[in-house]
C-alpha cells in the first residue's frame, strides 16, 4: 500500500489507516474476538497506522490494540491515541498533571513505555490558544511518555489555531464528501506547515457505504441513533452533521460515480487521498471483510477532474447549507 509522511512524527505510514471508535463502544456491541479480528485483517492488508482513544469503551479499545500489538509484534504499527474526554470539558482540566495521569493510564493499556502520537480529543476551542497545554505537551515528550503530539479537532478555526503550533505534529479533522470546508484552508497550511492530516469520519458514519435507506434503523447504543441532534456529544460527529434524508439523497447523486468494481465506499475513500495534504485515512471497521473493501482503495485509480467536480456540485446544491459555516 502507498505510504506517506504523516506531518512531524516523521513516520512512514500506508494511506488507509483503522479507526478504532467502533471495537470500543458507540456503534454496537463488538466481542474482542471479532474486535481481533479486524485487527488481524487490517495488518494483513498492509495497514500500517491505528487510531484509538482512551475513551473509547473506557479503554477498552485501547486494550485491544495492545493485545494486537503483543501479539504483532514485527507489523510496524504506529497507533494514536487521544485523551481529554474523560473528564468535565473545561480549560483547566488540560493540565500537566492531567496529562501524565491519562497517558499512564493510555501506556498501560497499551502495553507501551512510550506512546507514539496523542492527540488532544476535541477539547474546549480555548485549549488551542492556551501556551501552557502544550508547554504541558512538551514536557511529555521530554519526559519520553510521547514521542509525538497532535490535535483532533471540531471545526477549521481549531485546525488552523493548532497548525501554527511549532510541535503539532499532526490534525485529525472531519474529512469527507459531505465534509469539504478543510479543502479550502486547513489542508494548504498544514502542508505548508509540514502537519500531518488525519481524515476520520470519512464514510459520515456509513453514510457513504451506500448501504443505507429510508427504512434503516439502529440500535439503541448506537450513536447514529441517540447522538442525531447532539445529546451525547458534538452532532458533527454523526452523519458529519447531515440529517439523514439529505444524506441519502446524496448518495444517490454519487452512485453514478463509481467504477466498475468498486464500491461506492471505496471511491468515497479515494476521493479523499485523493485531496492535497492528506497523509492517512482512518476508516473504522466491525468485521474483517470491511477492513479488506477499505484497504483496496488504495489501489483504486485517482478520480478524475470530472469525478471531483461532480463531488463538489453534489455539496454545494445539498450539503453546503447544513454544514458548512458550522465547523
């Protein structure tokens, strides 16, 4: 699989990542030996890069991926956690002793004397700004618990506040067919900055697998239903933001896009490697065949200017009004 740089962590890391959300908690019960065997797959396709949190399944994911890499020992793995949203979402809770708390809790389950990349998991927009938090930041990795940080983010404005950053490493940022407000100035200056970019929620929660219709339904521990007006956390984060109906219509729209052999997810994954400044994609998985269909579109052709043009026209006339002066 195609590697590339992701920003200042200065490692190698093949395009399509695993998001890990989906083997902690949030989209249904996934058993561990399921939750192993995405992980397997994923190696065995040539994923090379895992993003998890510690809030994930209250660590739960996290563990999981340290049993895959006790078990995996030789498959070059770099994983990302996150921290922060353990607690009461204010300020003062990014705070050095904080900090070091969560990341030994994060070293444990992971099974590791140093993390390779932590980000900050969507924190209060006054965190970015705040010269402490990552004074903090440094110091951790001074200390060796971090070799590298990063941030993921909610909305552009976060994103270019923390890309001016010196030491961030990398931005995890909302990136999809129904999500292209990043195309316009967040990916130019974290390429220009030398930050990395991590594309999650890159199916709009499976929006964009195509799989869906009216008559869709899911469970009750499912975000995709309980978090569809916000209640539990930011609404952008399911269906990025868009009410399903319109979601649906869009995907119509699309349909007519993908090559032959392909998967209406795969090109909507491709679409995105194939925007400037991406370094990885990190599409989650609930079964081993899932891992497979992601990985292969890696090899997919690059879209055309025509295909692009298409996916642009698409946002504008659908998407645009509901999302994009929100994040």
């Amino acid at each position: 699989m195609e590697t590339r740089k992701l920003g200042r962590t200065g490692r190698d890391v093949a395009v399509v990542g695993l998001g890990a959300w989906q083997l902690g908690a949030d989209w249904g019960e996934v058993d561990e030996g399921a939750a192993m065997d995405v992980l397997n797959a994923a190696v065995d396709e040539g994923i090379t890069f895992i993003d998890t949190a510690d809030v994930y399944g209250d660590g739960r994911s996290e563990r999981v991926v340290g049993r895959l890499l006790a078990e995996r020992p030789d498959a070059g793995l770099t994983v990302a956690t996150k921290m922060g949203r353990r607690v009461e979402q204010t300020p003062e809770a990014y705070n050095l002793d904080a900090f070091r708390a969560w990341n030994d809790r994060s070293r444990e389950n992971l099974g590791v004397e140093t993390l390779d990349l932590v980000q900050l998991h969507c924190p209060p927009t006054e965190v970015y700004s705040t010269d402490a938090v990552f004074d903090s930041l440094d110091t951790l990795v001074d200390e060796k618990r971090i070799a590298a940080y990063g941030v993921s983010v909610e909305t552009c404005a976060e994103a270019l506040t923390a890309i001016a950053r010196p030491n961030v490493a990398s931005v995890q940022i909302i990136l999809n067919a129904f999500r292209l407000k990043p195309l316009d100035e967040v990916l130019p200056a974290a390429k220009q900055a030398g930050v990395g970019i991590i594309a999650r929620v890159p199916l709009a929660s499976g929006l964009l697998s195509g799989k869906y219709d009216a008559n869709t339904t899911f469970g009750a521990d499912d975000h995709r239903n309980y978090n569809r007006k916000g209640d539990a956390f930011d609404v952008g984060e399911t269906f990025s933001g868009v009410d399903f109906e319109t979601g649906l219509e869009a995907v119509e729209r699309l349909r007519p896009l993908v090559p032959a052999g392909a998967t209406l997810a795969q090109f909507a994954l491709r679409w995105i490697l194939d925007q400037s400044g991406v370094s990885v994609v990190i599409p989650g998985a609930r079964n081993a065949a899932q891992v497979t269909g992601n990985a292969a579109a890696a090899a997919l052709t690059p879209l055309t200017s025509a295909d692009l043009a298409q996916v642009r026209a698409v946002y504008d006339e659908l998407i645009r009004p509901q999302v994009h002066d929100r994040w």
